[in-house]
C-alpha cells in the first residue's frame, strides 16, 4: 500500500532523527550520559532525537500538541491533534550495545489513536500502522500470531527497573505464567514487544508500570494486525493506567484470566 501523507511525515521525521542514534550507537563507548533515575539514563542522543522528531513534525503539521518522554506535554494551538512520542525506547539496550530499541510516534486525533511508527534503526525495520488501513513492517503486511493454546505460546514481558516499583507482583506474574506457556522472554524495549507481537514473532505481551509514550503507537500496530489490547483490568484505559495486556483475542482471554486471579 503506498504510503499516505501523513506516514511519509512520520517516516521522514524517523529517519532524520535516526541518523544521530546510528552515529552514537556505533560509539557507544564515547556517549555522554547524565543518570535520570535508578537505571533510567538518557543520553544526548535520546535528547537530540526527541528535538530532531518534534521540529520536523512541528513543520509538517503545525499547531499540534505534543507529549514526549523528555520533554513531558507541550500543547498546541490545535487541542484536537496530539502526538505521542518516545525518542528512544530501550535507552538501556542502547547504552550497552544491544540493537534492541526504537523511535517510537503515535498521532491522537480527539483522544483516539490514528497513527503509528515504531522504528528500529540498527535492523532498519519500520512499523506502521494507520487506523483502518493494516499495520506493515517496511512494505510488508503484518498479522498477529494465530495460535490459540496458551501452551504453544511465546510471550513477551518488561521486567521492573531496579528502584521501581513492582518487583514481588511481576515475580509472582512471571511464576505463574511460565507454568503455561512454552517461553518468556524480556528484549527491554515495550515499543519492540509490541511492534514483535503485531508482527506475530510474540504471541502475547504484558507489562504494568509504563508510559503512553512506551506503548501508544504500539497498542495502534497490534490493532491494525488484527490483536486484541486491553489494560491488565480488561478495559481500554491503557494509556491512563499504565499497564497493558495485548495478543490475539484466545491468548489474550487466557493470559487476562491468569493476571487476574494471582493471589
């Protein structure tokens, strides 16, 4: 399908700021790096992302809101239009080497998810997705897995940083799902877990204690590929609440029912 006006936008503002995290991830050993939080860091290169990717859809589609992970919410003249963004996804991945991370941008229009980039600059891989039309990886059309006994399943899950919270309730999430399905895994970038389950490499994914900007553009790909994507509640309140659950609608039903009902 060729590409709209608007993923032309976005791919081009991916692209541009992607050739900086190239550069640094090539010498990651010569990044500077200020500590933000317990294991949370952000590099130059995340800050000089977020700024490349604001100005260029700030030229493309002036007025629009804006929420970002470094530079929290900037409103717009234009209330009805925001975009949600993670300049670097997977900061940790990054700073070690690991070409596990992503850009990631979602366009809301009035409160309701329309567009969606998650791009992988070291696998140049782009997702993307458009309300209606399918999600893509690069050219090709993308479909969730279509397996529906939990125990054939590989599924995706995001750890808690040390000093976050959270630590007991995953240990006991994870113990008791690794009882039914065939793998856990962990890449540590939920834009990626996402992107991977629209794209059927996972069968399903959860993770609580995350923020729009981890997992907007990625709740829109599963959408598009035919997956299902609730909060850990079974609502559609994900991005309020901060946790998500997503797989096609068999895995999801299975994987809610056990999240719910751990003691």
């Amino acid at each position: 399908m060729p590409a709209s006006a608007l993923m032309n936008v976005m791919v081009g503002a991916a692209r541009k700021a992607s050739r900086r995290l190239i550069r640094d991830f090539n010498e990651v050993e010569q990044l500077q790096v200020s500590v933000k939080g317990p294991s949370d860091f952000v590099s130059q290169a995340d800050l000089a992302c977020e700024k490349t990717i604001h100005e260029e859809l700030s030229k493309a589609r002036h007025g629009y809101s804006f929420l970002m992970e470094e530079s929290g919410l900037v409103e717009g003249p234009d209330k009805t239009h925001r975009w949600i963004i993670d300049p670097l996804d997977g900061t940790t991945n990054f700073l070690h080497g690991i070409p596990l991370f992503a850009i990631s941008i979602a366009l809301e229009r009035e409160g309701e998810l329309v567009a969606a980039l998650i791009y992988n600059p070291a696998l140049d891989e782009f997702f993307t997705a458009e309300k209606g039309k399918g999600a893509f990886l690069n050219d090709r059309r993308i479909r969730i897995a279509a397996r529906k006994n939990l125990e054939d399943t590989v599924i995706v899950t995001g750890i808690p940083h040390r000093g976050k919270p959270g630590h007991s309730q995953f240990i006991k999430e994870q113990s008791t799902m690794m009882q039914h399905v065939s793998g856990i895994r962990r890449t540590g970038s939920a834009a990626l877990d996402l992107a991977w389950v629209a794209a059927g490499r996972f069968d399903g994914y959860w993770e609580r204690n995350i923020q729009a900007w981890d997992m907007a553009a990625g709740v829109l790909l599963v959408r598009e590929a035919g997956g299902f994507v609730t909060d850990l509640d079974g609502e559609g309140k994900m991005l309020d609440k901060g946790h998500i659950l997503a797989a096609n609608l068999p895995i999801h039903k299975s994987m809610l029912n056990i999240l719910t009902n751990i003691g």
